[in-house]
C-alpha cells in the first residue's frame, strides 16, 4: 500500500513542472504589415485652350536694302499682344495679334509693327514650342508723315506655363517687306523677344 501511495506522489511531483509549464502563454510573433510605397506622379498635362494677353519686349537689327547700298541698324522693340489657343491634344493652334513699337533711326520718328497669324505648337505639358506666321504692317515716320506698307512674318518660339494663368516665353521673329511703299527698299527685320502673358 505504501509502495502504491509512493509511486502515486511522485508521479505527481514529476508531472507538476509540466503542468506548470504548460500555463505559461504562448509567444505569438507580431504581424508586419507592409506599407505600400507612395507613387509620385508626373505634373499632370496643362491645358493650353483659352484666350491670353501679354506683354513682350526685347531686340533686333533691322536690314534696309536698295539698289546702290544696305544699311544695318539695331532697335529695342516692345509691345503687347492677344490671342487665343485650342489645345487638340498633341497639337495645339492658335491665332494672335501683336502691336510693337520699335526705337532706330534708320526712320526718324516712331517705328510700329502690326502682326496678325497663326501659330502652331506642340503639347509637352506645360513647355509649348511653336511656330508662327503671318501678315505685318509697318509704319514709320518719314519726313513728318506717317507712311504704312505691308509684308509678312515667320518665327518660333517656346512658352512655359508657369502657373494656370501666367505663362512666360521667348520667340524669335523675321519681318520681311519687300519694296516698302514702292521706294524700291526691301526691309528686313529680324527681332528677339520675352513673352509674359495671362490665360483666362
């Protein structure tokens, strides 16, 4: 009976530190969640459609040419114009009338330069270059009158937009009129401007 009691107590000793053991929580790993990586995206496109109004100012020389002689004179040119843009996409056209008033002295008085064309461009996002063309009107001040001829215009350029209304630029022009009022002088005018202008 004593042998049976005995053996019957240590087995319950010997199962104690198991049953102790088996109390103890339970270790759980922690869950890591993974974070997803935070995409930048590109400037969005702009959206160049719209009518504008700027400003321009800037320089060029001027080429008077006739039958005996030719004359280089340089001119600061400054001006305004307006237009309006129609974004297809890619391609964006437009129409836009400038006025310019340039200092030199190959005419004494006042030098001003009418444009009236088309422009063509193509969409990067807010970089727009772009080639441009059209009629010019030139009038200068010739022995106290006013005298006025026609000709034409060509050039390109780039604008920037640099918010969602304010866009700023450069553009190279060439003025040519040929025969300028029947005086058998070809005026070449060549002119290099900065462009601020407003989007409505």
């Amino acid at each position: 009976m004593k042998t049976i009691f005995s053996l019957a107590a240590l087995a319950a000793l010997a199962s104690t530190p198991a049953l102790a053991g088996g109390l103890n929580p339970l270790s759980v790993e922690p869950v890591v969640t993974p974070v997803a990586p935070v995409l930048i995206l590109p400037m969005s496109p702009s959206d160049w459609t719209g009518f504008y109004v700027g400003g321009q100012a800037g320089f060029g020389t001027v080429t008077a040419t006739d039958p005996t002689d030719e004359a280089d004179v340089d001119f600061n040119v400054y001006g305004l114009h307006a237009g309006y843009n129609y974004d297809l996409g890619s391609f964006v056209v437009g129409a836009e009338a400038a006025y310019d008033s340039a200092d030199l002295d190959y005419f004494d008085g006042s030098n001003n330069v009418g444009r009236l064309g088309a422009r063509v461009g193509y969409d990067l996002g807010r970089i727009l270059p772009f080639g441009t063309a059209g009629f010019a009107s030139l009038t200068s001040d010739i022995a106290g009158s006013d005298t006025t001829d026609t000709g034409y215009y060509y050039g390109f350029g780039v604008d920037y937009a640099v918010t969602n209304n304010i866009t700023a630029g450069v553009q190279l022009l060439r003025h040519q009129f040929d025969d300028f009022n029947d005086s058998g002088v070809d005026i070449e005018a060549d002119a290099a401007q900065l462009r601020v202008s407003y989007n409505f």
